[in-house]
C-alpha cells in the first residue's frame, strides 16, 4: 500500500499529487485532516515551500503523524515558483525525530502564485515540464531510488523566520473589496477553517497561516493583501476545479 500525504493551495500539488498518485498505485490523503496512524510501505509528502520552508499546516501534519512502519520507504516532492533551496531538509530533520529516514527528495519548478510579492508567472511549457518531472519521480520511486535532502541552512531559517504565519493575527492585513458577492469559496477553501461568512462577507478569525488560497480562490478577486494584490491576476491549476480544491481542502 502506497500513500500521499498532500498539501496544497492553488492546486498544482494536488495536481502532482494524483499524477504520481496514478503512477505509482497511491492513495492522496489532504494534510488538512488530523493525522492517522501510517504503516504503508510507500510514503510521500507533496506540497509548496512557504517562505523557504514548510507550510506550517504541513509542518503540524508531520509532527502528529505515527508512522509505524519504520521501514517504510518515504519520499518527498515540493513545488515551487521562485528559487530556493533546502526546505526538504526541514521535513528530514522532523521525520528523523521519529526515526524515520527520507530516502527521496525531489523539488518540481511549478506557477508563482505569492501575489503579495510577485505577479502570477503561468506558462503552458511549464506545465509540461512538471508533467514530465512528475512521470520521470514516478520511475524512480518505483525503483527505490534515494537521494539525499537539501540541508536545512541558517538561510532557510532566516527566510522562515519572516514567514507572515508566524503571527496568527497576520490576517489582520487582508481585506475584501465591494466587489465581495457572498459566495463563501474562500471559507470553504481555508484550510484551517479561519474563515467564517458573517451577514455575507468573510471575517478572518486570526488563526490564519498565510497560504494565501483564499485569495486565489475569489472568483472575484475581492480578497486582498495590504494595498498590494489589487490589481494582480489569480491562479488556479487548470486541472484543478474550484469544487475539487474546496472539497480537498475541507477534509478535516
């Protein structure tokens, strides 16, 4: 038995998820939900860097996860839009205080959708490339392959130590614009339910991790940053509905 623990938040890891998921005869499980106990003999982690480390509903999955086939042949494939470099080492070092190994590490160049910062950059080749990455992962997790994890470095650290999650109070920043039409997407595709519809307008309830779904998932772009995301495109994986996104991330 083979599983994929996902985390996502424009659906280009869920995407990746269930091509691998295909390949290599997986099951996807959202690390939205409260962890269970694991005794499969294939595991793997899919989700996006944050800030140059791991989202923190991913870093609090991992924690609480009872992996107790210690044999178990665990991987990782971390999307991302930018450069960086050693986030896979932050998961290795917290399977390793469960004295689980991580035999395999992989990051596939994916859409840059952090609009607080940067514009939305989606091309079709890009697409394609990750398609091919994912199929070319998929041979070697078949084969066992192994590979070792980037080092989680004082400039990770450093960069994570900005990361807005870490005040919860963070969403005190956002802000939703007339253009609001109550339909509730972002509520129901908040992965830490941080988000309720009150007399038709969405109020954040300062549990907010920062991964910024709900602002891509406004149909209308009423959901923004600061002063900083008005006027900036939104992004969802075309393979990836909104009811499929909202559906996922609701499994807790």
């Amino acid at each position: 038995m083979s599983t994929i623990f996902c985390f996502t938040n424009t659906g280009n890891s869920l995407a990746m998820s269930k091509q691998l998921a295909d390949l290599i005869d997986a099951e996807v499980i959202s690390m939205t939900g409260d962890p269970v106990d694991c005794n499969d003999n294939v595991i793997g982690f899919v989700f996006p860097v944050h800030f140059w480390g791991l989202p923190l509903r991913v870093e609090h999955f991992v924690e609480r996860l009872n992996i107790t086939n210690k044999s178990a042949y665990v991987f990782t494939v971390i999307t991302y839009g930018g450069v960086f470099r050693g986030a896979s080492g932050e998961l290795k070092n917290l399977l390793e205080k469960k004295g689980i190994p991580l035999q395999y590490s992989k990051k596939v160049k994916s859409v840059e959708n952090y609009i607080p910062r940067y514009e939305v950059k989606d091309t079709e080749e890009l697409h394609l490339n990750a398609h091919a990455a994912i199929e070319s992962i998929a041979f070697d997790i078949t084969q066992r392959k192994t590979c070792k994890a980037e080092r989680f470095t004082f400039l990770n650290r450093l960069f994570k130590g900005m990361f807005p999650a870490k005040d919860p109070a963070n969403d005190l920043k956002f802000n939703v614009s007339d253009a609001c039409n109550a339909c509730g997407s972002c509520a129901r595709v908040c992965p830490v339910g941080n988000i309720s519809m009150v007399d038709g307008r969405p109020t954040f309830l300062h549990g907010c991790e920062h991964c910024i779904t709900c602002m891509h998932a406004c149909p209308v772009g009423a959901i923004n940053w600061m002063d900083k995301t008005q006027n900036k495109a939104r992004y969802r994986n075309p393979g990836i509905s909104r009811k499929e996104l909202e559906d996922f991330m609701n499994d807790r």
